[in-house]
C-alpha cells in the first residue's frame, strides 16, 4: 500500500463518496467509468475505488481560466462519444 506525503497510508474512497467530492450523482460518475470518461479507478476485491488524488486530477483536467480558454482538456458529457468526438475535444478551441 502505498503512503502519501504526510506518512499517512493512501485513502480509497468507494463510489458514493467519490460522487459527493466531485460533486456528481452517483449514476453519472458509474456512467464516466462505463465510457471511459471518468477519473482513473482501481478494483479491489471486485469493488471499485478512487484515490482522491485522482479524483481531484480529474477535476482539475477540465479547470478553465474563462469561456474561452480552451484549458489543458474537456471533461467531456458522461455519454457514449464516438472516436471523432474524442479526438475533437482534444484539440482546442477557436
């Protein structure tokens, strides 16, 4: 297991509370994970977990200065996206 910089051992969090720091609902944070739009995620004994620094990079991926900063990327709809769809939330904006 590994530990964070203060010593203390890293904090996995399960869905429920990962939900309530990002502040989604529960269903959309599963449906991030089904379409691979979620934060990264780790399977412990069949469960799922996040470590809050993933969570919080996640977030963090899709902070914009304003409207038109296209930012460092797109934290993209939790819905099916087609390659092309990805691809163009890649690149940035006009």
């Amino acid at each position: 297991m590994s530990t964070t910089i203060a010593g203390m051992p890293q904090r996995y969090l399960r869905t429920p509370e990962a939900a309530r720091i990002v502040g989604l609902s529960i269903r959309t944070l599963e449906k991030h994970r089904i379409y691979g739009t979620g934060p990264r995620y780790s399977k412990l004994g069949g469960r799922v977990v996040y470590r809050l620094e993933d969570l919080q990079a996640w977030v963090e991926s899709g902070a914009k200065a304003s409207t038109s900063d296209p930012g460092r990327s797109t934290v993209l709809p939790a819905k099916r996206h087609t390659a092309d769809a990805l691809a163009r939330a890649a690149l940035p904006r006009r």
